[in-house]
C-alpha cells in the first residue's frame, strides 16, 4: 500500500464522516487562526510603529498639556486643561534656552464642517504657525503655505489635504477656490501633498489655517491663546535627548514649576510612541497565545478522541485487512494519516479564518494585521503535526489489534 | 518436513495430490478469560496436501472456527507445531504472518466482510495492494477475477448495491486474485439461499479442477459431500475414520460418501 493509496483510503475516511470531522478540528481551528492573527498584529504593530515614524519624524518631540504622571486630576489629565500656550512655542524657539530645538510649531484643533459648492465635508481644522510644514516634514503640491502675514493678519486662508481637497472638489486643483469653515469664507491658498495615514489619523484630510485666526474666529473656547498640541524638532536624531531636557526646562521656568514631577504638561517623543504599541501588542500577543496553545492542545485531544472512536468503529475493517496480509505499520499509517488529515484540514480552515480576520480586524480595533506567507505555511504544518503527535496513540492501538480479534467484533 | 510427520493420519490423501500444504502437529489452543481456561483444541494432528478439497465438520462449539483461525495464521497456537507452505509459522512475527496470510491464503467468511465504502472491484484488489501489486496491474487482475465469478458487469458496484450470492462472489473473487496456495472458507454457504449456495460451490469444484487447495466448514453434508475429504471435529478433536463415518451418516440421510 504506497502513499496515494493510503492518502486516498484516510481521506475517504475522513470525509464519510463530514460533520464529525469538522466539529474534531474546530480546536485547531481556532488556535492556527489564534497564531495567524498573532504573527500579523506583531508585523502590523512594527509597520504601524514604522510609519509613524517615518510621518512625523524621528527627531520630533510631542508636548501635550496635563500630567501624564497624575492621575488625580488636580493639574488636569489630557485635554482637560489648557496649560499650553502659543507664548510658551515662542519660548522654545529660543536658540538661547534651546539651542539643539530646530524648529517648533504650536496646534490648536477642532472637527468643523467644510463646505464648498454645495459639498459638506467635516474634518480637523488645525491652527497653527508657518513652521509646521518644516517641523512635520510635509511637502505642497500646489499653491503656498500660510505665511508669518497671515498669522499677523489673522488672514482668512487656508491649506487643504489632499483628501479633504478631493472630498470637496473632485480635485486638488483648488488653489484660489473659496470654502466656507463654521459659516466664515477661507481662501485656499495651497494643498499638501499626500503622507498617508498613522495609526491616529489620516495624514491627508485635514485643514490647517493661520493660529491666529484659529484662536479668534473658528475655535477660541476660554482661553484663545491655548493651544493642544506643540511639537518641537530636534536639530538632529543625536540631539532629541538634549532637545528634550531643554525643552523641559524652558517650560518648567515659564510656568514656575519647581520640579519636573509636578509638571503640568507632558513630553513624548517617537520612543514613547514605539514604548505603547509595543506593550499594547506585548499584552494582545500573551492573550492571543494563550488562547492559540490551549486550542491546539484541545483540538489535539479531540483529534485523539475521535481517531480512538474511528478505531473503534472500524475494529472489524482492520481485522479484515489484517487478514488480507495487511502488516501493522500498514495499519498504524492509515491512521496517522487520517489523524494528520484531519490536523490539516483544521490547519488550512483555521488559516482562512485567520487571514480573514486578519483584514476584517484592522477596522475594529485600529492596528493593521500583516498576513505572513511563512507564518500561514508554518501554522498550518504545526497543525498536521499535532494532528500526528495525537495520532500516534490511536493509531499505535490499531496497528496493535489481534486480526482474530478485531475480525471477531461486532 | 519429514520430520514433522504427523503421528496420526485419520484420513490418508490421495495419491494424487502433491506436497503437504498444511501440517498440524499436537495443535492445543486454550482459551483464557480471566481466570476460566477453555481447551477449544486438545491435541490435533492434521496434514493437508497440495490440490487437495477438505470440508471440517463437526458439531456446534466443536473447535472448527478455531482450527480454521490457527490455519489461516490469525491466531497461533497454545502448543504444538503448525506448518503452512514450507513456514515455520510459530517462530513468525506479526508482520510476517501478515505476509504468509497475503501470499499463501485467500479466505471467504461467512459474513462476507466486504468493505462497504469500496466498489466490488476495489474490494477485490486490497489482498493485490498489501501484496504491492503496482496498481495498473492490480485493476487487470481484480477484473478478471470477478469476471470468473461471474460479476464482469458489477465491477463498479458497492456491496450493499449487490444481493448476498454477488457478495460472497465478490468475497471468492478477492480470496483468489492473489493466487493463494489454499482457500480458507468458514461457512461460505451459511448465509446464502440455495442457488447462491449452488454458484458458490460451482465456483469452488471449477477452483478445486485447476488444482487450488480449498478448505471449508460447513455444517450441511450437501456442501461438505462436493469436498473430496471431510474431517470431523468433536470437542477439539479429529474424529476417527469409523466415527466420521458414522457421524456423516447420522449428519444426513445419503450420508456415508466421505473420502
Ligand atoms: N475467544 C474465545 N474465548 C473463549 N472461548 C472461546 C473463544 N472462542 C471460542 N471459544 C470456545 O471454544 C469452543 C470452540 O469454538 P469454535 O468457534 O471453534 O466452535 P465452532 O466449531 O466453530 O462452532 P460453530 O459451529 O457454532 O461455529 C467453543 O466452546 C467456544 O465457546
Ligand atoms: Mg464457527
């Protein structure tokens, strides 16, 4: 009996008993998908991280206001206080308190509606000065960007993504068009040019306009001259460390706290970025593991279970071949095979599932799932080999059976 | 082969036939369930030659599906000495025997255990499959095979598509496409009517004519009377020629055409 001949005489075995067969696999089932999902959000998580980085820029400190080290809420948590300021941008331009600070750009934002031609569209509008288009490294495709005169002025201007360009226009070929921000007429005065999205936000559909005129016409809120957002460019990668004391120190003088503790605002650089996708991928990988090797070892006893009933059953067909000259290994491989069968198709069902998941997930919980060939090739060969290992009981049991015996049962 | 020359010989072979097939010397097989010991063979001699047809007889409980188990090297004995075509089958491991069961007998049973998920003609194959027979070969073979039992046309039927006389065809065909030395048959007859039983038969004289040893037990004198020597079996014992005589007689009413 060679290969072909045994594969085809388990397979047919496997598949008369359809339902039962798929029920057996449903443990490796979910554990290959468990493991599938697992690889890809690891992947996904490093390419997210990746391109975050390579967004913003790996020399880009983020300051955000409130405390991240409190929780008590006495200095307000994030976006609860506004303790950012645009005089405190201006002090971290200082060549003098910060020389290794390249360039800083202050955000103030807020989702309006947009209009133009009769088109609504809703998107971040984000006030903010000249420097932004150098400090997060982005580019135009047409027109210009806001210039110090319309920060001055408080100018009715803005810059548009491209997305949010092509969302109202059909194109980015807006410059000199009018749109209508929260009922006021803003001039375009340049698009920029596509960056993709981040795991937060798409790069590409927002609207930037004068801080100035942010802070007066469209967002103002208490305190005009707060601001949500600073981000302060390191001259280069080397000098993020000393950028970032720098800065620290700046804003601690201007704000007259004593020690870094109690300090009312908070600095991150990419590093943090990296530091929570990593622990948030660290904590999803211990769950998605677990849940993968308790399945397979599930899914492995139940291929056991049913490869021992299959003996059972068949008691009579291995007395038969038995008697017609078959030897035990011819027997024992039968079985494995059969087990094997069924680790596969657990395998290959479990890796549809889990490559389906795998781009159906990403909308749901925001982190992208890469599907890697090897991990798919890899999972569903770790499933015919659980499929064997717990095999290898049932079929040793078969192999082992007296002809007369077996041949005797009813 | 001499040398294992059994010491009793209740009904000597004819002439004509050829080389021991099969010899059986102080053959005991005890019983064990638990602690109950059951001699189901207490001491039988029993020499079979090349072409020969014997039919076993005997009453029920008697030992007959024992004695045929030991031939047919599904079971082995408590003691004694069984000899199959020139094998020592006693020292033979379990691989081994599966192999003297392959190359040397084709067995028919009552029940015909015929796989059912197999068409007829892959049933008939599997003796040719484990004899690693290449597989184009083996189509060919099990073909004709059923085309001398009379089934050409229900090469492609499964068994439950076939009444129980194909079936136990089906049975003979797969007992003789490997060519055995000896055919094995316990009860072929037992669940079929009587013109299956007749086809049976016919197919078993045809196969005796071309020289095969047959073996069968039977318990209707009708079938066991187409053999050429009846061995009577009681209570794990070959019976003496004078008794076999007396028991056929009693067995039937035109008994008494043993030998
Ligand atoms: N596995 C076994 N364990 C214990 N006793 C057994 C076993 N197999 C058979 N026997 C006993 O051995 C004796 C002979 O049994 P065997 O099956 O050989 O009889 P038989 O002549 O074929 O009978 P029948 O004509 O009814 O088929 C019986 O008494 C039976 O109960
Ligand atoms: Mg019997």
């Amino acid at each position: 009996m060679n290969w072909t001949e045994t594969l085809g005489t388990s397979w047919a075995a496997v598949r008369s008993h359809g339902l039962r067969s798929l029920l057996t696999v449903l443990g490796i089932l979910i554990g290959i998908a468990a493991v599938i999902l697992t690889v890809g959000l690891g992947l996904g998580t490093q390419k997210d991280v990746s391109s975050q980085i390579s967004s913003l820029g790996s020399n880009l400190l983020i300051v955000s206001p409130g405390s991240s080290t409190d929780s008590s809420g006495v200095r307000g948590g994030f976006g609860t206080s506004a303790t950012l300021t645009a005089a405190d941008a201006t002090a971290l331009d200082s060549d003098v308190n910060a020389p290794d600070v390249a360039g800083v750009a202050a955000e103030k934002s807020t989702s309006l509606a947009l209009e133009a031609n009769d088109t609504n569209w809703t998107t971040t509008v984000t006030g903010t000065t000249p420097s932004w288009l150098d400090v997060r490294s982005r580019e135009l495709v047409s027109g210009e960007f806001i210039t110090d005169d319309d920060e001055a002025s408080s100018a009715a201007v803005t810059v548009l993504g491209s997305e949010t360009a092509t969302e109202l226009f059909g194109t980015t070929n807006v410059v000199g068009q009018t749109v209508t921000i929260d009922d006021r007429s803003f001039e375009i005065v340049g698009v920029l040019a596509s960056a993709g999205s981040d795991s937060s936000s798409n790069l590409d559909d927002l609207a930037i306009v004068p801080l100035s005129t942010a802070a007066t016409q469209l967002i103002g809120g208490t305190d005009s001259a707060s601001v949500s957002t600073i981000y302060v460019k390191a001259a280069s990668d080397t000098q993020l460390a000393a950028a970032y004391q720098e800065a620290q120190t700046v804003l601690l003088n201007l704000h007259s706290i004593g020690s870094a503790d109690d300090a009312d605002f908070t600095i991150s650089s990419q590093n943090a970025l990296v530091d929570t996708a990593t622990s948030i991928y660290q904590t999803l990988t211990v769950l998605l593991t677990g849940i993968a090797a308790l399945s397979l070892l599930v899914g492995g006893i139940g291929v056991m279970n049913i490869m021992l009933v299959s003996v059972t059953e068949r008691t009579r067909e291995i007395g038969l071949r038995k008697a017609l000259g078959a030897p035990p290994w011819a027997i024992r491989r039968q079985f494995l095979v059969e087990a094997a069968i069924l680790g596969l198709t657990g395998g290959v069902l479990g890796a549809v599932l889990g490559c389906g998941a795998a781009l159906l997930l990403p909308g749901v919980i925001g982190s992208s799932i890469v599907i890697a060939p090897a991990a798919v090739a890899l999972s569903i060969g770790v499933a015919i080999a659980i499929g064997l290992v717990f095999g290898v009981y049932p079929a040793t049991r078969a192999a082992r059976l007296a002809p007369i015996d077996a041949l005797r049962s009813e | 082969m001499s040398a294992l020359a059994p010491t009793v010989q209740p009904h000597m072979p004819e002439g004509e036939y050829g080389e021991p097939v099969i010899q059986l010397t102080a053959a005991r097989k005890v019983y064990r369930s638990g602690t109950i010991e059951f001699e189901a063979l207490r001491g039988v001699d029993l020499e079979i030659r090349q072409g020969e047809y014997v039919a076993i007889m005997g009453p029920s409980g008697s030992g007959k599906s024992t004695l045929m188990n030991i031939l047919g090297c599904l079971d082995t004995l408590t003691t004694g000495h069984y000899r199959l075509a020139g094998h020592d089958v006693d020292d033979l491991d379990e691989a081994e025997l599966a192999e003297i069961r392959n190359k040397e007998i084709g067995f028919v049973f009552q029940q015909f255990n015929l796989l059912p998920s197999l068409e007829a003609w892959r049933n008939v194959e599997l003796p040719l499959m484990y004899g690693r027979v290449p597989s184009h070969e083996r189509r060919a073979r099990a073909e004709r095979a059923l085309e001398r039992v009379g089934l050409g046309s229900r090469l492609a039927n499964k068994p439950g598509e076939l009444s129980g006389g194909q079936q136990q065809r089906v049975a003979v065909a797969r007992a003789l496409v490997a060519e055995p030395t000896m055919i094995l048959a316990d009860e072929p007859t037992g669940n079929l009517d009587s013109v299956s039983t007749r086809d049976v038969l016919g197919l078993f004289d045809e196969l005796h004519e071309l020289g095969r040893t047959i073996v069968l037990i039977t318990h209707e004198l009708e079938v066991a009377q187409r053999a050429r020597r009846i061995v009577w079996v009681r209570d794990g014992v070959i019976a003496d020629p004078a008794e076999t005589a007396r028991a056929i007689g009693h067995a039937g009413p035109g008994g008494g055409a043993a030998a």
